[in-house]
C-alpha cells in the first residue's frame, strides 16, 4: 500500500523531525506513516512498516485487548494517551520488548479518520525510577512520598518497621495518620506552607516533632524534606528517623549531670543551712513547751513545721551528694513490701484504698540494701496515696525467674498525661501544688534502683491510673 499522501507538506515535515516516534495508522489499524525516530525505536525501516497492521509492533500477549482497545477508539476518536494507568510496551524487530508512552490524536483527511500516534521510549525513566526505588527500599531511614495533597504515594521497609503499618495499610492514604492527633492541623497548615515554598530543609526546626505508630505510641521523630518536580506535579519525598532511643539517652545524660551538680551544691549547702536550721528548731521546739499564750504557740508550730520541710528538702539534696554506702544483702522483697505497707496501711484506710498484694512465698532472694528499699516504696505508696484522694485500689504484684524480680505497683487514680511521662524521674518536677512536693521523691527512687543494676519504668492514662514496674536482679551485681 502506497504511503499516504497529505496536502500539508509542513506538517509531514514537522512529523519527520519530532524528537518522538510518530507513527500514523488508518481505521482498519494499517501503518500509513512513520517517522526516523520510529524506525530507531523499533529497529524496522519504514518500507517493512508501511501498510502493516500496528500490531505488528504490539508484544503478542497485548494483541487480542490492543484490537479490541482501537475499534472501540475508532468509534469515538479524542486526542488523550493510550492505556491510562497501564503499562504499555513495544516489540521490536529482534523481538525484545520496552516500556513505552503513546499519545493518539485523530486527524481528518480526505482519505477518512486517521490516528497520529506518538511513541515515547521511557526506558531509561523506569530504570532511573527503578534505581530510585532501590535506593529508598535500601536507606537505614524511613522514607515516605506524598503528594500535593499529602497522600502516601511510596514507603520502604523501615517507614513499615518504624509505624508498625504494612505499605499496603499506607499507600494512598493521608500522611496524617501518621502525625499525633493534637498536631494534624499544625501539620495540615506545614504542609501547605511547604508546597507553596517548596525546598529541601528539616521539617519543624526547632520544636520537638512526633509520630504516632498503629498501636497509638509516640516516637520521637526528626524530618528532613525534599521536594521532587514530576510531570504528575510536585511530590515530596521525607525521610524520617526515629531518634526515640536518643532522646532518652540524652536524657538519661542530663539527669545525671543536673544530678551531679546538685550533690556538689547539696554538699555546699549542708553545713551552711543545716546548722542554723537546727538551732532555729530546736529554739521553737524550746519556746514552744515554755508559752502559755495558744497564739503563740500556734506560730511557733508554723515555724517548726517549716523547717522540718526545708531540713527534709536537704535531707534529699544530700541523698544525692554523699549517700551512704548501700549495704546490699540477700533480702525478701516480700518482708520489705510488708513492712513498707504497714507505715501507712492508716492513711490507706483513711482515704478508702484498698490494697491488693500478691506476693507469693517462693520468691528468689534479692541483693539489696533493705533501708533504701523501703524508702523506694514508701515514696511510690505516698505518690499512690497522692494520686487516689477519693478512693481506688493500689495493687502489687510480684513475678520472678531466677535472674530478675519484677515487682509491679499499679493505683487507679488521676493517671500522668503522656507528655509528662518522660519527666517524673527528673529532679524538681513536680505536678502537685507549691508547697506540696519537692520534685526530688522519685529522682531518688530511679537513682536507688538504678545503683542496685535494676531498672524502673512507668506506664499511665490519665483518669486510668498508673503503674510503676521495677526489676532488681537477683544475683549480687558485679
């Protein structure tokens, strides 16, 4: 079949020099032209093209759908792009196959409906999506892509690992899921300020950023951002890490320095404010016995009551500064839980908390200097106390295998909020009124335990309750 003749010369032209394959194909799908760069894409010389139906340079497997695909165009020709949302292929000559983009116009001529089809070799894109995709999969960070509308486009393993999500419970879904529930409309507002001023920087310099895994946990976070220009628009590619671990033991490191420092100004303050406190209490103590006047003694009952509170204030500072050598000895946590219990199983009473224990008798023997035990769990007894004014239940328990006892010491009262949790062990915070806590009882706890090779933790829901759990090996530590 003769090539087709067109009155526009300028227009085969334009068609010969497009940096595209061009090929044109007439209603019953014959090739009737085809330009250079066609002929290099598919390895044929137009003469072999020419008068053959376009599914000659369709794979085999393709054919029976591509028939179907182009009558079904024939009836109602548009100019859009072939296969949207498929992936297309080509067949060469040789018979090796590339991925493809075609974009089909129809064009009148006197002959009837022709379709100029241009053909995009898009092969060295896939493999640089390819190669891109490896190496997000294989970065140690998490990496994520939205789009402009903050939809999840791509995930790799450790954004999966990181969020406890599968990338399939991911893709296409608001990468708000991922953000903690009181920061989704800061994060809405971020993201749109970004995408109007889109370059790589970190994501919310200055401020602590949190992510929210599928059990509810909060990780700490750092973001970097980079913008990424498709022709599907622009999207974003994050990369996120999870520096919870860093954050704790940068923590750990700030309390032990704070810690330090106060020993050294406990030290100081000791002789300096201990001395005169002592003789102030013991002239109020003095005076007291000696008036008569109800006033008075009322006064003088104020002051003592004060410098009982600033002298157990130094008491704590000194529990820092110069504690005594812990005389660690094979001890029944049981015995010692009793004995802490009875201290205040009145003031329990009193405020209507009930008390369950279960502490069997077979436990392994702790190392452990039995004092400082004691101070452990009057202090989380007294915090319990704090926390449950109308009433609750404080319950103990007690599992042990031959290496560790973990005692666990739950209340059901007012709870911690969760953006506390990360401070109650660190000196000076405190919840209660002014006047009403130190800020030091529990600094002191987490450093008994942590002298005895033990650990501490805490769980808590506000309005739920809270739950300390230590563990304190059961062999001397070495």
């Amino acid at each position: 079949m003769p090539e087709l003749r067109l009155p526009e010369e300028h227009f085969r032209l334009a068609v010969e020099a497009s940096p595209s394959g061009m090929l044109m194909v007439d209603s019953h799908g014959r090739i009737v032209l085809v330009n250079r760069q066609l002929e290099q894409q598919f390895g044929y010389h137009r003469n072999e093209l020419i008068g053959q139906s376009i599914e000659l340079l369709v794979p085999a497997r393709f054919r029976p759908m591509h028939i179907a695909d182009r009558e079904r165009y024939m009836k109602l020709a548009s100019a859009r792009p072939m296969g949207k949302g498929r992936e297309l292929y080509g067949l060469r000559k040789d018979g090796s196959e590339f991925p493809i983009e075609i974009g089909l116009n129809p064009v009148q001529t006197d002959e009837g409906t022709v379709v100029l089809a241009s053909v995009v070799d898009i092969t060295e894109r896939k493999r640089a999506e390819e190669e891109f995709r490896i190496a997000v999969e294989a970065s140690p960070n998490g990496m994520l892509m939205v789009d402009e509308m903050g939809m999840i486009l791509l995930v790799n393993a450790q954004i999966e690992r990181q969020f406890g999500y599968s990338r399939k419970e991911l893709l296409g879904k608001s990468v708000e899921m991922l953000v903690p529930e009181s920061s989704r409309a800061t994060h809405h507002s971020d993201r749109a300020e970004f995408h109007n001023k889109p370059e790589p920087r970190q994501m919310g310099a200055g401020r602590e950023l949190f992510g929210v895994r599928k059990d509810g946990q909060l990780i700490s976070v750092e973001i970097g951002l980079n913008p990424i220009h498709t022709a599907s628009g622009m999207r974003v590619l994050a990369s996120v890490v999870d520096i919870t671990d860093r954050k704790r033991i940068e923590e750990q490191l700030r309390r032990t320095e704070l810690l330090a420092e106060l020993g050294t100004l406990a030290s100081g303050m000791a002789h300096e404010i201990g001395t005169p406190m002592n003789v102030i209490l013991g002239r109020a103590e003095f005076a007291m016995r000696r008036s008569e006047d109800e006033r008075t003694k009322q006064s003088l009952k104020t002051i003592v009551t004060q410098v009982e509170r600033i002298t157990k204030i130094m008491n704590q500072f000194l529990a820092f500064a110069r504690r005594r050598p812990a005389e660690r000895r094979p001890i029944a946590l049981k015995t010692i839980i009793e004995e802490s219990l009875e201290m205040v199983r009145e003031r329990f009473a009193q405020h209507q908390i009930q008390v369950v224990a279960e502490l069997p008798e077979n436990v392994p023997l702790v190392h452990a200097d039995s004092d400082q035990m004691s101070q452990v769990l009057l202090n989380l007894f007294i915090n319990a106390l704090h926390a449950m004014p109308n009433g609750g239940t404080l319950t103990i328990t007690i599992k042990a295998d031959i290496e560790v006892v973990a005692l666990r010491i739950g209340d059901t009262g007012h709870g911690i909020p969760r953006e506390n949790l990360s401070k109650i062990f660190t000196p000076f915070f405190t919840t209660k009124e002014v006047g009403k806590g130190t800020g030091l009882g529990l600094t002191v706890v987490h450093g008994i335990i942590e002298e005895h090779g033990g650990s501490i933790t805490v769980e808590s829901e506000p309005g739920k309750g809270t739950t300390f759990t230590i563990v304190l090996p059961t062999k001397r530590p070495a």
